[in-house]
C-alpha cells in the first residue's frame, strides 16, 4: 500500500513546524520529516550553501519517497525554497500533496523573534538574513508554489483552523478518512 507525501512549504515563521504537529495531532499516524532535525544529523555545522542545500533536500525527498514506498503517510516540514526540489519530489512521489503556507515576511520575522520552542531551528534566522545569511525570503530567494494543492493564509489563520483545513482537504482527494 501506498503512503502519500504532503510537503510544508513557507518561509521560516510561517507555521511549517506548528502545522506539521498540528496534523499529527488530528490526523494520527504520520511521519514528519523535519529539515532542521535532519541537518543536525547530516550537517552538523551548516554553511547553507547551494550545495549543501542541494545534498540536503534530495535526501529529504528521497526519505519520504523511500518511506511513502513502505506505507507510511508522510509530511515534510521544510522552507523548500528552491521549486525544483518540490517538483523533483512531485516527479518521483506516486502520491504527493503541496501546502504552501503564505505570509508575509515582516509577520515571519515576528513570530521568529516571539518563538520559545524553535522544534531544532535555528534561532534569530531573520536578523541573520539582514547581516547577510543565506535565509530564505531575505537573502536568497523563496519561489513560491505556481500551483500547491492547498495554500493558506497563515497571516490570519490560526494553526488550529489551518490543520482543519488540511483535514478537508485530505479528505476531500481521498487521501484521508
């Protein structure tokens, strides 16, 4: 049987991490696949490069292709900047979902600045991109989704209504009961 892949996308602050527990939450057994955990692991001093991200998240798309192969329902929680990385995960993906969760990057940069649980990212990545960190949204650019299969206004939806809307939204491809 067949897992499906639904990927996160947003800038960092946008509510990637907050909504990837949110589904846990309601919908049960899924793998979260979270970028920040597995560049502990992978690049324990990150440069941020191109290359670097390059490696990173053809790794990730391989290990929820890989896991979504096995069964298991899977949900990445990565900015994904770079479209061709998600469209490399749509290509190999037999059963792959988009959310793209826009918000504007000074209400990013806000709630980044109010987080106490971070969930392994690093901190202060916006005041970093003003001193001219590679951050997505700030020093590098963030191509946003031509066309996700869902994408919510996280500016005014609170996490709770946005995991409700994933919810519907599953159901309604039939990815979910």
């Amino acid at each position: 049987m067949q897992g499906y892949v639904v990927w996160i996308t947003g800038l960092p602050g946008s509510g990637k991490s907050s909504l990837a527990d949110e589904m846990k939450k309601i919908l049960g057994n899924l793998v979260v696949l979270r970028m920040d955990d597995l560049r502990k692991i992978a690049t324990p001093e990150p440069s941020y490069s191109e290359g670097e991200r390059e490696i990173l998240y053809r790794s990730l798309v391989f290990f929820a292709k890989a896991l979504s192969d096995l069964g298991h329902n899977v949900v990445i929680d990565a900015t994904g900047h770079r479209r061709k990385w998600r469209d490399l995960a749509r290509e190999l993906i037999p059963v792959y979902y988009e959310i793209y969760l826009r918000c504007p990057p000074d209400v990013c940069a806000a709630r980044e600045r109010k987080r106490s649980d971070t969930r392994g990212a690093p901190r202060d990545v916006y005041k970093k991109g003003a001193e001219g960190w590679p951050v997505p949204g700030v020093a590098v650019p963030y191509e946003e989704p031509i066309n996700p299969e869902l994408m919510i206004d996280m500016e005014s939806a609170t996490v709770e209504e946005a995991g409700e809307q994933v919810r519907r939204a599953l159901r309604s491809a039939g990815l979910h009961r």
